[in-house]
C-alpha cells in the first residue's frame, strides 16, 4: 500500500505513532502542507501565523528534512490550501492511504474532512500524536470530560496513569522509499525574518530533545522548577518546552517519562511533581478542546455565559503596542511583539488587563496570542483564554489580577519593565472613547 503522510504538529522521528503507521507502506509520501490563508489577517484582526512562528516553524521543517533524508527520504513543501495540495498528490502518485496526527482544532477537523470527501476510495487514518493519553486510555469517556481541570487531574491521578511509557513509541530508524522525489513549491513559502531580539529558541527535534535533558539533567532547574516559574525574564526559570511541545518536535509523552526517570534516578519533590501537573493542564485542554468543537472559540464560551464588552478599536491596538497606562503589561507586550515569547505569568497579567481594565472581547486577544506566540497551540490558547475570562473552564469565573500588586511582587525593581519599555510616552488612557468603537452584542 503507498501512503502519503501528512505531517502537522508532529515535527520528529521519536514517539509518533501516525508516522510508525505509515512506515508499514510499500512506499511513503512525506508532506507539509504551509496554509497561504495563515499568513492574512481573519476576522478579530490578527493573522493565524506571525513572523515568530513562521520562523521557528521553518526551522522545524528544515530540521525535520534533515532527518528524514538519511532514512531515504524527503520531506515535500506545499505552499497552498491543504484540501486541494493533498487530493492532487494523492491522485498524482497514486496513494491508497492518509495518515495524520489527530488535531483539536475545528478548522483542522473541517479540512480533514473535506478532503475525505473528495477522495472516497482513499483510506484516511489519523492517530494520537499530541497527548500524553489516547482516548481509550482515559479515566473516561470524552463525552464525560469534568468542567474543571481539578477533576479531570484527581481522576487521571487516581487511575495510576502517572507512567506513560507503555504509550511511548520507539524512534524510527527506517521508511519506506518515496515515489521519487516530486517538485515541490516551497520557494513561494513567505520570508523568514530575523528578531531584534533573539531567543535561546531553535525549531526542531534535536533543539526540542537537548532542551529537555538541559533542564532536567544538565542544569537541574527542575529541582527548583515551582519557585522559579513565574519569573518574567529568565530563560532558565521555567523548562521553556511548550514550542517544540506546540509543533510536535518533542513529544509531550517523552517529557513524561523523562521526568518520571529523572524522579527515579535524581529526586522527587514539588517541583518534579509540578512540572508533571503543568503537562496534564496542557492535556486537558486538549481534551477540553475535543469535547468542546467550536464553543472553544465562541464568545460566551463552553459556559455560555454572556459578559458584556464592547470593542474599542484604539484600545486593542494600544495593548497590542505595548502602550497603556499598565507598564508591565506595556513590557511583556513589547516583549511579545519583538520576540513571539513571554512568561505564563506575563500572560495572565496581559489577559486580565484585555478582558477586565480595557473591557474587550477575549477572542481578539486570542488571536493576537496566536499570531505571534511561537508556542501558540490552538487548545491551550483559547482554553486559558476562556478560563480567565471566565466563560470556560474556570469555576470561579471571571480572574481580575491587580496589576500593581503583581508588579511588586515579579517585577519589584523595574528591571523586566525597563528593559522592555514599559513606560509608554503617551499611553492611552481608558477615558478616550473613539467614534468608531462599536458594542458587541
């Protein structure tokens, strides 16, 4: 059987076991599809993928072709929209079969099966990638998700699923042969373009696979990692996994075990625990994002539950540029802005400015979060989103941070403030009320 693989968020050899499936093929089509229409602004602004992404994930391509070439293989480009690039290759080497990870967004499951429906005599078979669990390795069924996350920790905790490594899967060694090796069009992929601030972030397994030992066994952060994370500016301060994590090149399950051997081995205490409990918040929201389809992008959320705001345009646009009266929101979006990166903590503190002191609509920034965050992943995203705005997840319901507390308490010098430009000349201040701001109703 010949098999066109479509590779998404699963970036690498290790632990994938759509890619094993489709190594038991007589030959093998490797193939990325880069979406023109992620490069446009959509409805609330911002565009799906901003230069920060592009970057990382180009250098995660780039390195995944480097891997794939001493197995016999290639890794084909496309630049275009998915459902007409993959039922042309399919018709043009004459594959029987689609392989994908499974993905939670709704925009990639619509895709999906639109190109099932245009190639009916094709089997399609997609297979879980992302997470630490397979659905029929949960504590329970999809349709039974709990509301919170504390429910959903306490059961997976009490059914003993701590230990992934009987989920984990070997690294490949060997593919089939392709069928030749096709022109592709990667030439009219978008420019990369270089930050003016650059971070310790590489895209690729091998960058995804160091990080991980780093932090565990070269640095030991780890030991320290529950004191240390909320830290506004310091690489070394939380595992920094979630980019390689968000485009596949390191597989969530690898981390898992790897902690898990490093509690054997080194030591176990709060902070390898927590890490371990950081992991199973980013598998429920891929859980969460699953059971919830389009409501995870809604306005009122999973709850349904109505908040009034309205949209004022001037102050969207001062949030996004990091000139508001709030200079460490100001500093973290300017760090944002020149570097697709910023702290969880920081991430909080810019939401909760967005939804509670500018009163917007939490979906906006959400896509700017997705435009510009190298680790953007589509559950987490609009997920915590979801959560802090309180329409979601969250059973406490709408999380206001005060701002200046906060600031003594991260940021008690000024340094992180001072060194991303926290203090806008001319802020815009929340009283300016613009001609061409509009309810949302």
């Amino acid at each position: 059987m010949n098999t066109l693989y479509w590779f998404t968020r699963d970036l690498r050899l290790h632990d994938n076991a759509a890619l094993l499936a489709a190594s038991r093929s007589d030959m093998l089509l490797c193939v990325y599809v880069v979406d023109p229409r992620w490069f446009v602004p959509g409805p609330m602004q911002s565009k799906a993928m901003g230069s920060h992404r592009w970057r990382f994930l180009w250098q995660s391509l780039l390195a995944l072709e480097r891997s794939l070439r001493p197995l016999g293989q290639r890794l084909h480009i496309a630049f275009g929209e998915p459902e007409a690039v993959i039922p042309q290759l399919v018709h043009s080497h004459k594959m029987a079969r689609v392989i994908r990870s499974r993905q939670p967004g709704t925009r990639e499951a619509a895709q999906w099966q639109t190109i099932k429906s245009k190639l009916p005599d094709t089997l399609f078979q997609q297979f879980e990638t992302l997470s630490l669990f397979t659905e029929g390795s949960l504590p329970m069924v999809l349709a039974d998700l709990p509301d919170t996350f504390s429910q959903f920790r306490k059961q997976v905790e009490k059914s003993g699923e701590r230990c992934t490594e009987r989920l984990r899967i070997r690294t490949l060694t060997a593919l089939p042969p392709p069928p030749g090796f096709p022109e592709d069009n990667r030439g009219d992929c978008p420019p990369i373009t270089e930050p003016r601030h650059p971070l310790q972030f590489m895209g690729g397994e091998a960058a995804g696979l160091k990080r991980l030992q780093a932090f565990l066994y070269g640095s030991h952060n780890i030991d320290r990692y529950k004191e240390t994370r909320n830290a506004l500016d310091s690489f070394d301060a939380s595992s920094k996994f979630s980019p390689w994590l968000a485009n596949g090149d390191l597989s969530v399950r690898e981390v898992a075990e790897t902690i898990t051997e490093y509690e054997a081995h080194e030591t176990r205490n709060d902070s390898t625990y927590w890490l371990w409990f950081e992991l199973l918040w980013r598998e429920y929201f891929y859980w969460y994002a699953l059971k919830h389809g389009a409501n995870l992008f809604r306005r009122d959320g999973v709850q349904r539950r109505h908040r009034h705001n309205t949209f004022y345009g001037h102050r969207f646009k001062a949030w996004c540029e990091g000139n508001t009266e709030y200079p460490i929101v100001n500093a973290a979006m300017n760090q944002l802005r020149e570097t697709g990166y910023m702290s969880n903590r920081a991430r909080q503190l810019v939401a909760s400015c967005f939804v509670n002191e500018l009163g917007l609509d939490w979906r906006y920034g959400a896509a700017w979060f997705e435009e510009q965050l190298i680790d953007y992943d589509v559950a987490s995203n609009y997920g915590n989103w979801q959560y802090l705005a309180g329409v979601g997840a969250d059973p406490r319901g709408l999380r206001q941070f005060n701002l200046e507390k906060q600031t003594q308490q991260y940021d008690p010098t000024g340094t992180f403030v001072d060194r991303w430009g926290g203090h806008a000349e001319q802020p815009v201040g929340l009283h300016t009320v613009d001609a061409a701001d509009w309810p949302i109703s």
